[in-house]
C-alpha cells in the first residue's frame, strides 16, 4: 500500500500517493463525483482499491487542507483567465483585446 507523501518538487507539494503524480484531491474528486473506489483504482496503472482508500482516508481527515489545495487551484485558474486576451480574432492577429 502505498503512503500518502508530500515533495514542492512533485504537485507544487500538495499530498500525493508515494511514487506516482496522483494527488489525494485527484483521487478525491472521482470519488465524489460518483466512481467507486474499483474504478478509480482501474484509472491509474500500479494503484490499488488499497491506495485509493488510504488517499480517500487522508480527504476525509484533512478537509480543510483540500479545500485549501482547491481555493489554491481557483485562484490560480481566475489568474490564467484574468491574463489572457478575451478575443480569440486578436490572439491570432497578435493583439490583445
């Protein structure tokens, strides 16, 4: 079974299943958003039911930290959105609107 670790240098240090670039908020989402644990574990090569529960017990013990990761993630997306020209014509021109 694989650990749930933190590194800054693999998913900007968001918690992730040891050995592999699937973050707990990941394996969380699916989760909430309907699949059983079987599937989730099926999406990804060398994960198991096994480590999809341990990534879904640390969500379930960390709720604020995942809400954190995902305002992080919003902020972040609003940014992207903020600083990109608005008009796809002027992108392609190579102006910004």
């Amino acid at each position: 079974m694989k650990a749930i670790v933190r590194d800054e240098e693999v998913l900007g240090g968001d918690p992730r299943l040891e050995g592999t670039r699937i973050g707990v908020i990941h394996v969380y989402r699916q989760y909430e958003g309907g699949e059983a644990p079987e599937q989730i574990a099926s999406n990804y090569e060398g994960v198991t039911v096994a480590d999809v529960h341990t990534a879904l017990a640390y969500a379930f013990d960390n709720p604020e930290e995942l809400r954190e990761i995902e305002r992080t993630e919003q902020d972040t997306l609003l940014k992207i959105r903020e600083q990109r020209p608005r008009d796809p014509d002027a992108v392609q021109a190579g102006k910004e609107a």
